[in-house]
C-alpha cells in the first residue's frame, strides 16, 4: 500500500475547498445574496454565547484565494522543505495559519475575529522562529510585540462594544456615523487594522518576518496575515468613511507607500525587497480604502496576492540554487542557468509594475484613473505617482540584476531548474497572474463604468511607469557611480534606506526603553515596597499570630485557670 504524505492530503482538501468557495461566490455575486448562519455556543440561564458566520460574495472569494495558495504553497513546501526531518509539524502550523485566517474572513462577530485575529499573531511567531537562532528569535519577538499593540485596540473595542448588547457589529452600521461611541470603535479598529498591515509607525516588523522560511513569508504576504488588516477595514468601511480618520489614514498610508518604495531601492536582500513591495501595495490599499472604493481595494487585494505569491516562490528557487544567498549583488544572469524560474519571476515582476493585461494592470491602472478623477489634495496625487514610479524603479532594478548583468557567483555552483515539484505549484500562480486580473475584472465590475479624462492625465501613468523603470534599469547600470555618490550624503541614505530609522526606533528605543522600564518596575515595586507591604509583611504578621494561636491551642484553659487559682490563693496567703 502506497503511503499518502500530509502534503498531498492536504494540497487536495483546500484545492477542493478553493474551487467550491470561488463557485459559490460566483452564485452570491451573481444573484446579490447574502448568507447569516447563527448557531448557539454556551446558554447559561437566559445568557447565550451566540456563533455567527457570514457568507456574502466578498468573504468566499477572499477565503477561495487564500486557500488557493495555500494549497500551492503546502505543495510547494514538499521539496522546498524536503531536508526538514519535523515537515508535518510545518504543514500543521500553516492549516493553523489558513484556519485562522478563515475564521477572521467568516466572522461578523468581533470576539471571533479576535480568535482569529491572535491566532494568526501567535502562529505567526511560531512560523518565523522556526529556523531557531538569534536573529529569528528577534525577529519573531519584533513581530509578535508589535502586533500586540492592536490586539489591545481590537480588545478595547470589544470592551467598548459592550453597551451595545451584541458584539455583531453588522447589526449597528445603520447609526454607525451618527455616534460617538461608534467613532470611538472606529479609531481602534484603525489602530489595529494599521498594526497588522505594518502601516507606519508600525512598519518595522514587515521587513524582520523574512526570517520564517521562504514559502510562509509567500502565504503571509500575498492573502493571510498583512491583508488581515485591510480586510477588517473593508468590513468596518463605514465607521471610518467622510471622517478626520479616512483623512488621517490617507497620509499614513500614502507615506508608508513612499517610505517602503524609497527603501526597496537601496536593499539588498532579495526577500526584504519584495517584502518591501508589500508594504508599499499595502499602502495603496489603504489609502484607495480610506477615500471610499471599498470594492477596488478588494480587488487590489486579490490580484496583489496572486503574484506576490509567485515572486515569492520564485525568490525561493532562486534562494535554493544560489546555497542560500540572498544578496542580490552575488546573482545576475541567472536567465541562462534557471529560465523558467526567472521567466515567472519576471512575469509576476511586470505584473506587480502594472504592465498591459497582466493581473497587476486592471486594479493598479483602475486606483490611479479614479485618484486622477477624484478631488485630491496635490501632496497626496504626488504621493501616489512617485510611489507607483519607485515601485516600477525597483521591480526593474530587481529584474537587471536577475536578468542581465554578470554572473557573480562561484563558478562550481549548480544552479539549474530541477525542481520539478516547485515548478508545478509556481506554474499555477503565473497562470493567474496572467489571467486574474482580467477574470476579476469581468467578476467584481459586470457594469463597465466610464471613467472620462483627458488624454495628458489618461497617459501620464504610462509615461510614470516607464520612467521609473527606465530610472531603475540605469541606476543599475551605473549603480557604482551612482552609490559611491550617493554616500557621500551618508545619512540622507541611510535614513532612506533604513525605513526612516523605524527598525532602528522600534529595536533599540521603544523596545528597549520597554524593557528597562519592565526591569525597574519590577525591582522597585514588584520586588521592593509592593513586596515589602504586601507579601512579606502579611506573612510575618500572620506568621507571628499563627505563633500565638499555637501556644493558646497546644495548652488547655484550665491549666491557666489554675495557675491563677494557686497564684491568688498565695497572694492571700501572704497577706493574712
């Protein structure tokens, strides 16, 4: 009997799952049906804990795509992890991360995205502290502290949500605006949406999550952990929609776009560049959410993470061949030894730049037409353009280097593409991010919508485009001249190149600072005067009653009476 590895189980269980998701989402899209499935958990004298799961057209499709390369990615995992002897344990971990993600789409309820929600935070410290040294270790720590911080809003806002009677936060939208309390719910949920989608000042721990193993980092940022964030915010639209928090969320996130393209530039970790590139598509997320286009950031959503997925499956092979180097300075002319692999690197390269038809141009064309045509602030339509520019810039500066250039590795190296079963799982991504953009298109948008401007604003995100890969390829080209310059203004490139200091902040100062605070603290007042006061002093006092309590206890009353008999009788012996 031939044995079934957990890899193929499981690769068929949520490719099955995937395809009846996407089906019945077509049947909801189509028929404009929604669906509430209400089942009682706990019922304690008239008090019940009540199950709520919500299936509309949005959550099945996002829950199709994220089993989709889930399943890709655990068959990826098969000889991508091969060397691993605890591979079960991996897969384990990544149906948590899938099941977790999937109870946070399902849910309208906020107790049951907060399971979701630290379920995927917990999972996700155990997933990039796998390979078990110090800097993972870090890494991990920086990843799970910060996202705490919006554990505790979302906390907050259940807290909060209790006024209501029901923490069914669907059931309030019709008087949402209207409240105080409702804004206040709001500002957390923003808080905690800009925590896990690593909006500044929260970017930090983006880049740091590359230590967990090249196919998690494929799962986390193409469809569960950093989208989590913008799929709350797409759920709760209408707490935060045409108030100070949209206007608010539009610069944090317009400059996040700014920061990760300028720092992407200047890296040279193949996996913190493309990492990087999440970060800045994140940040179009947000800011096209926080002006209103609910269903154009989703659709970004989903187009995003498929070729996010294939670049970083691509990254992976390349990281493989190449003995586990990241640096892009020791690849170049890789098209010869690993042409498939770099052929869908590319393409999922051009489509992240937003390259004609490919899955990338539908969404990111369509947000910058509807930016042009919308009634923005200049600052903001230019953070946009220079984001869109810089991302092109480094997507063709990555491409150079992979691409072209000299060979700049050890000359006994083989580097070839014999992967036969990364192949396979790479090759359906690249179908879709060739089709999906397109597919999605003709889903999410049946009524074509006319979008009027005049032919100077219609080319300019073509010519933005080409100019920042032109930009990119040239620097390239001549990037010893253009560093060596460009260090002599040493702290301008560092400052653009180390994410605005953040990691630097966030490590070394708020970490840190945190850390001798918890120390004095604990030395002043959990083992100082709280000790002396509390604990201590309440042992010696009862220390000392118990010593007097057992003296009276181990003797008898009329052992005392008649000591006191015979000592009177002397006393009025002695005085007759």
């Amino acid at each position: 009997m031939k044995f079934i590895s957990l890899n193929n189980i499981m690769f068929g269980f949520l490719f099955l799952s995937s395809m009846t998701f996407f089906f019945n989402g077509l049947y909801f899209i189509m028929n404009d049906f929604s669906l509430f499935i209400e089942f009682n958990l706990i019922s304690l004298n008239s008090c019940s804990v009540i199950g709520l799961i919500l299936l509309d057209w949005m959550s099945l499709m996002f829950l199709s795509f994220v089993f989709f390369i889930s399943c890709l990615v655990i068959f990826y995992s098969k000889e991508y992890m091969s060397g691993d002897y605890n591979i079960n344990r991996f897969i384990i971990l990544i149906l948590l991360f899938v099941f977790s993600m999937g109870l946070m789409i399902l849910s309208p309820n906020l107790i049951s995205i907060l399971l979701g929600w630290d379920g995927l935070g917990l999972i996700s410290y155990c997933l990039v502290i796998y390979f078990q040294n110090v800097k993972s270790y870090n890494a991990g720590m920086l990843t799970f502290l910060s996202n705490r911080v919006g554990d505790v809003a979302l906390l907050m806002s259940i807290a909060w949500m209790l006024n209501y009677g029901s923490w069914n936060f669907l059931f309030y939208l019709t008087f949402m605006q209207k409240d105080l309390d409702m804004m206040i719910i709001g500002s957390l949920v923003v808080l905690a949406a800009m925590t896990k989608s690593a909006q500044i000042p929260f970017s930090s721990w983006l880049p740091a999550a590359m230590a967990a193993p090249t196919p998690v980092s494929a799962l986390v940022h193409s469809s569960t952990l950093v989208t989590a964030g913008v799929y709350l915010l797409i759920r709760f639209n209408i707490f935060y929609f045409e108030t100070w928090l949209s206007q608010g969320l539009l610069l944090i996130s317009g400059l996040t776009m700014f920061m990760s393209g300028m720092g992407a530039n200047f890296e040279y970790d193949l996996k913190k560049i493309i990492a990087l590139s999440t970060l800045s598509q994140l940040g179009l997320m947000m800011s096209i959410l926080s002006m209103g286009f609910v269903k154009l950031a989703f659709f970004h959503l989903l187009t995003h993470a498929l070729f996010k997925a294939l670049l970083f499956l691509c990254a992976g092979v390349m990281i493989h061949s190449l003995k586990n180097f990241q640096d892009i300075r020791v690849m170049g002319a890789l098209i010869k030894f690993m042409p498939i692999t770099i052929g869908y690197f590319n393409i999922a390269n051009l489509a992240l730049c937003g390259m004609p038809f490919l899955a990338g141009f539908y969404s990111k064309d369509l947000i910058l037409e509807v930016v042009l045509l919308s009634n923005l602030n200049f600052f903001s339509l230019m953070l946009f353009f220079v984001s869109t520019g810089l991302t092109v810039c480094y997507s063709f500066r990555l491409m150079y280097y992979s691409l072209s250039g000299d060979f700049n590795f050890f000359s006994g190296a083989l580097i070839n593409d014999s992967g036969v079963t990364m192949l396979k799982s790479m090759f359906g991504l690249m179908m879709m991010s060739l089709i999906g953009g397109s597919m999605l298109m003709w889903i999410l948008f049946p009524a074509p919508q006319m979008i009027c401007l005049p032919f100077t604003m219609k080319i300019s995100i073509l010519i933005t485009c080409i100019l920042g890969g032109l930009l990119g390829y040239i620097i390239s080209n001549i990037s010893f001249y253009f560093y060596n310059k460009i260090l002599n203004y040493n702290l301008l490139s560092n400052f653009l190149g180390d994410m605005w200091f953040m990691p630097v902040i966030f490590t070394l100062g708020v970490m840190k600072s945190s850390l001798l605070m918890g120390k004095m603290v604990k030395k002043n007042l959990d083992y100082g005067w709280s000790e002396y006061f509390g604990g201590q002093m309440i042992y010696a006092v009862l220390k000392n009653n118990s010593k007097i309590m057992n003296i009276l206890n181990m003797n008898y009353f009329k052992i005392y009476l008649f000591l006191f008999f015979m000592w009177f009788m002397i006393l009025f012996i002695y005085m007759i």
